[in-house]
C-alpha cells in the first residue's frame, strides 16, 4: 500500500481513530495496531505476511531465551553469545535465501564458465518480500541488544507491534527498540501531538515524492539510464545529477511521510536524513544521509569489525568492509557492490588524505570559502559518481554512461530550463535552516480549524494537479 494514494488515507483514517480511541487500554490497543499493520502488509504482500509474522516469533523467542542466559549484571556468557550468533545465522539465512540466492548461483555458475564449466542455471525465481532488509534489521538489532545487556526484551505483544509497525515497516526508518520502548508504554495526550510538524513533514514529503521525483525520473532519468547510448553528454551528465535529486526526493519524501504519521499516533521515529547534499566529505554525507542505516552499520558491523581498534590499516579495512556490505545489503547485484565500494574506497582515502594533509600543510591553503565550495563540490561529485551504478541496470551501462559523459558524440535534447531549475531548486533547499520548517509548522498551528482544512486541502489539490496520474513505487521499497 502505497503511502500517495487514496487507500493509504483511508486506512490511516482508520488507524488514527482507532488507535487514540484504544490507547487507554494497553493491551488491546497493541493487539489491534499490529493487526492493521499486518493487514497494512498483506495489503500488496499477502504471501509473505506469514514470513513477517514468523520474524516476529523467532526474535522475540531468541531474545527471551538470550535474557534468561545472560549472568549477574546482565554479564554474557558462552551461552548467550552462542544464542545471538545462532538468532543472527536464523534471521541473515532467512534474508539470504529470499534477496540473494539467485545472485548467489548465478555468481557461482558465471566463475566456473569462466574456467571452462557449463553447468547450467537452475536458480529458481524467488519473489521479495516488501521490506524484508528493514523488518530483518529491526529483528537483528533487538536481540544483539539483548545479548549486549542494553536492553530487557519486550512483552510479546509490545515485540510483534514494534517489528511490523506500519510507518517504519517496509522502508525505515530503521528504529531500535530501546528508542519505541518507552514510547509504548506511554499514555500520550491526544490534545498534545504535533500535528503542525507532523503535517508538515508529510506535505514536504508527498511533495518531494509525487512532483519531485515523479518529475526528473520521467522527464530525464529513466529515458537516460533506460538508452543510454542513445543520448549525447549533457542529457547523461544532468540525468546523474537528475538521479540525485530523485532518490533524495523519494526517499527522504517517504521517511518524511512515515515519520509525520506516526507522530500523529503519538510516537516519534528518529530523523533519517539531514540535508545529505549539503555535505563536505564522505563521512559528513553518511552522517547525514539514511541516518538509522549509518549508525545500524557502525553499531552492528563496523565496530564489532573492530572498528578503530587495531591501527590505521585495520581501521581502513573496517571501513571498506562495511561499506562493500552496506552495498550489498541494498541489492543482489554487482552494481550495488561497486556502490558501496567506491563509498568505502573514498572513505578510507579522504581519511587518509586529510591525516597526510595535516601533517604536512598546517596552514590553509585557499581561503575558508573556497575550500567549503572545493569540499561540497569534490563530495557530491564522488556521490554522483556512485550513483550511477547504483541506479544502472549493469556495469556495462554503468560505464557507458561515464562515458558517453567523457566524450559522447549522440545529441543532446532531454534537458530543459524547468528541469534545471528543480534540480538546483532542490540543491538549494538543502541550505534552508531547520527554522524556517518551524516557523511554517508555528503558522499553520495558529490558524483556526477552519483554515488549517482549506490550507490542508489546497495543499494536497496543487500535489496531485502537480503530480503525474498514478504513482510509482517507492525506490527503497526493493530493499
């Protein structure tokens, strides 16, 4: 179900009524919200509905089992570490066999072609699941948690609503549950929520995703990243940077969407990007980029990588370990790989560059300003160029388009002044401060019921009017 449409509003409709009308009895309360958000599942997944709900069982029986077998001072023991290793093959075996066992075979057979072995493709075609990397992460973090003694595990009731909850289920945020915990517990008060913020966040993202994004995707990027041999430099180069602006719009348009809703059923998600393209470096952009994979990733792969520990080369190899693997989190393909390679590969340079350059050049060099602009332009730059094997089909596309960028001959016709002006319209928008989001919510709270409808309703008339007829999927919800 997507968050854009027509059912999306009713069945939220639905669940905010019921759910401030059941928050008073606990209990039940958690019972029916989990079953709107399994329903909200099987809406478009029907199938895998029992695969969620067997993730929920199997993590939270790890996680008791995990608790019972810690020592004094919730202390680990071989036990517990046996637990958590066998919960965490569970969850990856099952994640494995859905995302990458055709990618798997097929790497397998692809090596052995290669020394002189046919022996055949027998993959067999598995579907995959709707969120199943994010609902497998959520379950992952909860009983490493445990076993680390950072947290008592969760009722069942409390365990099976935080796994499938509908705002962060299929796409992130990725929320732990130390930060929903509380939050479950807690009677809030329908007359405090923050609707002004909450509208706000869901008015920015709906129209980032259904103007946004809708917008560069059909004007220049599918055409170039679908042919891209038939267009000339200029089409490639602004169709990558097209592509920068679309995932940005279309993901941080659904965490935004996600995120207001669930403030107006009185629980707060953490923030997941921060204007990313603002960015001076690397690590700057990772911090502000998909902020809940970023920390999932240093808390539960690169710091038990070893993290910093260990030296300069070791923390380099943590580094690009991590990054190759995030990589391949977001998909079965090799593309994905060199994505999360050249993150890794740049990371590990600037922080080798920057430590050299310190030693070496004390003094700045360039004036503050023109270093700030050399820095912003070398970062995004180097996300761009990630970004085309990221959205290309194959490496070879991916290659074509670098370099058709380089020294294409083909025409170029795609690009025109509106598509140019939203793509530094939505650059630019990264410079806004914070404050000027609550001065809008600050308005929108102080007019009267009545001109808060109409702005709502004029709102959502310019989207739609603005928007394309239909809808495309969310890009994040293939991972």
């Amino acid at each position: 179900m997507l968050f854009p449409t027509v059912p999306f509003a009713v069945f939220f409709l639905i669940a905010f009524a019921v759910s401030w009308l059941l928050r008073p009895t606990y209990r039940v309360w958690l019972w029916v919200m989990t079953g709107l958000s399994l329903w909200f599942y099987a809406y478009s997944e029907a199938r895998f509905v029992l695969l969620l709900a067997a993730t929920i069982v199997i993590s939270w029986a790890f996680g008791e089992a995990i608790w019972r077998s810690l020592g004094p001072d919730r202390a680990r023991t071989p036990l517990s570490i046996n637990l958590v290793r066998a919960a965490v093959a569970v969850h990856l075996a099952i994640l494995g066999w859905f995302k990458y066992y055709g990618f798997f075979v097929d790497s397998v057979v692809d090596a052995l072609d290669t020394i002189g072995l046919d022996v055949g493709r027998h993959a067999v075609a598995i579907a995959l699941p709707v969120g199943i990397s994010f609902f497998t992460f959520h379950a992952l973090s909860y009983v490493i948690d445990i076993g680390r003694g950072e947290l008592e595990p969760l009722r069942f009731d409390e365990h099976a609503l935080y796994l499938s909850f509908f705002p962060h289920l299929v796409a992130g945020p990725i929320v732990r549950a130390s930060e929903i915990k509380p939050q479950l517990r807690l009677r809030p008060d329908p007359r405090h929520v923050p609707y002004g913020e909450a509208f706000r966040l869901i008015a920015f993202g709906l129209f980032k995703k259904v103007v946004v994004s809708s917008y560069v995707a059909t004007e220049i990027v599918d055409p170039v990243f679908g042919a891209p041999a038939a267009h000339g430099p200029l089409d490639l180069l602004v169709g990558v940077y097209a592509y920068a602006i679309q995932i940005y719009a279309d993901f941080s348009g659904y965490t935004d969407i996600a995120i207001g809703c669930a403030l107006l059923l009185g629980i707060r998600f953490p923030q997941n990007f921060d204007a990313p393209y603002r960015a001076l470096s690397l690590q700057d952009f990772w911090r502000r980029w998909h902020m809940t994979l970023s920390r999932w990733l240093r808390d539960y792969l690169y710091i038990p990588l070893g993290g910093s520990r260990g030296g300069e080369r070791a923390t380099y190899r943590n580094l690009f370990l991590t990054m190759l693997i995030g990589g391949l989190w977001h998909g079965a393909a090799i593309t994905f790989v060199v994505w999360g390679a050249i993150h890794g590969g740049f990371l590990v340079g600037e922080r080798y560059v920057k430590g050299w350059w310190r030693e070496r050049v004390p003094e700045p060099v360039l004036p503050a300003p023109a270093t700030t602009l050399l820095q912003w332009f070398l970062t995004f730059h180097v996300v761009c160029l990630a970004w085309i094997f990221f959205r290309a089909t194959s490496l070879g596309d991916a290659f074509e388009i670098i370099g058709g960028i380089l020294g294409g001959t083909a025409p170029s016709d795609l690009v025109t002044p509106l598509l140019v002006v939203t793509i530094v319209a939505m650059l630019a928008s990264q410079l806004v401060p914070p404050i000027v989001g609550r001065r809008v919510e600050d308005r929108f709270v102080a007019l009267g019921m009545g001109a808060q409808v109409v702005v709502i309703a004029a709102v959502l008339t310019l989207i739609d009017v603005l928007g394309p007829d239909g809808v495309a999927p969310f890009i994040y919800f293939a991972f």
